[in-house]
C-alpha cells in the first residue's frame, strides 16, 4: 500500500511537544513537518482513498465525508488547544514529504502573514432561525375555524400569509441588526450561504450563517453579546457554535469560490 | 429569542468551513469540488448550498 501525505494545517513550531500524539484521518497518527520556520501537520493516508479517482468517487459518499471531515476537524481541533492553525481546505495531499516541502517554500511569506494576522484569534459561527412553524401552527388555527364562503377562505388565506411575511420581515430585520452589532465587536465578519434546512435537519428557515474573528481574550464577552442581543422575539432562534479555528478567514481561498 | 449551543458539531456547519473554508492549497492531487461528479442527493445539495453565490440582502459589514 503507498502512502500519501494529507496536510491539515500550517502553524509556527509548537512550543511544547503535544501532550498526547494525535490521531488523524484513518487512525494514522500526525507529524509535524517543520521547513522554513513553519510546521505543516500531515499523515499518512492511503492511495486507494486519496488519489485522484478514488477521492472524486468517495465524495459522492456522505459517511466517507463525514468521518473525513471530523478527523480533519478534530486534528485542527487539538492544534488551536496550544497553538493558533491555518486550517487547510479537505483533502488537501501531497505524494511525499518534499512536495509538502516545495509547497510551503512556493507560499511561505503567505502563510506567515496569515498566521501572524490570525494569532490569538478564534472564530465563532452564530445563526439565526425563523421558525416557520409559528406560522404553520396559525395556519392550523384557521383551518380548524372552517371557512364558510368563498371569501371567507380567501380572507383566511390572506391573514396566513401576511403573518408569514411579518415574520420573515422580522426575521430579517432581528438577522441584520444581530450582524451589524456582532460585526462591530468582532475583527472580521463572513457571511456564508443560508443553510438548507433539509441538509440541516435543523428546524426553521435559517436567515443568517455568519461567521465572526474574535480575539480569545474576548470570546467570553463575545459569546455574552450574542446571549443578550436577543429581544424576546418569538419565532427566531439563534444558534451559537465554536469556537472554530478562522477557517473562513484564512483570506487564501481566492480561485475557488 | 433562544440562543442554543450546540455541543456536537453538525456535519453542515463542518463543511461550510471544510469545503468553502480553509487555505486552498493546489497539492499533488488536486480536488476541485467543482469537478466532482455529485450524484448524490444530500451531497449534491450540499456542494450547491454551500457554494453558491446567493446575494446577500445587505451589505456586508466588516468588523473594521
């Protein structure tokens, strides 16, 4: 079996060897490549995986991605425990130890600003819900009380989509003003593309997928504002997670999206 | 209002940062999501969701 070598993430040499060895993608465990002043965390993964066919054809499987991406995650997980990662995009290989090598050496200036500008920083995602059932459970309300006419019904209709408009309004309005206040106490805002509730599983329609650059320092007050800033309004949920190594703001994805 | 945090990650919000996320690196195999052949429902779904240039309603604000 050949070995290719996966690359999770960029850091500055850690100060201190890991307290335990890190696991990676497949149970392989971690090394750290260190060339040029800077570490690239790799294992081994097998070629029937990762090679070029193989990784098209396991994409296509959500359980294959889905271990793939936790182990990635978890690895990137353990790094921002005692340093600050560059987290590489999924499946990011290399045939051997020197193209690893050539790569850092090709984009090294890159990589160290990235680094240095994302030192002592994490990033916290914050969603927000209109739960769509608010307006479902109206709409049961109104069918209960039977039309009686023609109009009657119309009328019904109607009532049923101005409160699903309100709502969404709302919704909107609570999204954009969430976003304006979390962007002013966060070095960097992202927003990424709404979720989809079937993918989701999640409950309610998500207005807002954000993501936030926040000082470690100050993620406790961070994570205070997102927990105050509601207003009590029924049918929107907000949803916090992190924190997440600054995975949407390594500012080196151009050419992809 | 409710403010939920999660413990375990959804596998969505992973991807969102795993696929559209992170430092893009052209390795020694190079796989452009584009290219792949998406044939499966969720999946399929998921590569647009997450790829997809959906306009923002407003602007976006940046921190500074």
């Amino acid at each position: 079996m050949t070995a290719l070598r996966y690359v999770y993430a960029l850091c500055f040499p850690l100060g201190a060897p890991l307290q335990e060895q890190m696991k990676g993608i497949g149970g392989a465990p971690t090394e750290e490549l260190e060339h040029h002043g800077l570490v690239a965390v790799v294992s081994d993964v097998p070629e029937e995986d990762f090679a070029e066919t193989p990784l098209k054809a396991h994409l296509e499987d959500l359980d294959w991605l889905a271990a793939t991406a936790r182990a990635h995650q978890h690895v990137i997980d353990v790094l921002t425990g005692v340093t600050t990662p560059l987290p590489l995009r999924l499946a990011t290989v290399f045939r051997d130890d020197s193209g690893v090598r050539s790569m850092i050496e090709d984009r090294e200036d890159d990589f160290r600003h990235a680094l240095e500008r994302l030192e002592g920083r994490v990033e916290w995602g914050v969603k927000v819900y209109m739960d769509d059932r608010q307006t479902d459970t109206a709409e049961d309300n109104i069918t209960a009380t039977k039309a009686t006419s023609g109009r009657d019904y119309l009328r019904q209709r109607h009532t049923r989509t101005m409160a699903h408009d309100e709502l969404w309004g709302k919704a909107e309005e609570f999204a954009r003003r969430l976003h304006t206040t979390l962007s002013s106490h966060a070095e960097d805002a992202r927003l990424h593309t709404p979720q989809s509730a079937t993918l989701s599983r999640a409950a309610g329609r998500n207005v807002l997928n954000a993501a936030y650059l926040v000082a470690r320092g100050r993620s406790e007050e961070f994570v205070e504002l997102v927990d105050r800033t509601g207003d009590d309004s029924p049918g929107i949920r907000v949803e916090l997670t992190g924190p997440w190594a600054a995975y949407s703001f390594t500012g080196l994805t151009e050419g992809e999206t | 209002m409710t403010v939920v945090e999660r413990r375990e990650i959804a596998l969505v919000d992973l991807l969102d940062r795993l696929l559209a996320g992170g430092v893009v690196i052209t390795g020694d195999i190079t796989l452009r999501i584009a290219d792949v052949d998406l044939v499966r429902i969720d999946l399929n779904a998921l590569i647009s969701s997450v790829n997809a240039r959906v306009p923002s309603p407003w602007p976006e604000v940046s921190g500074r």
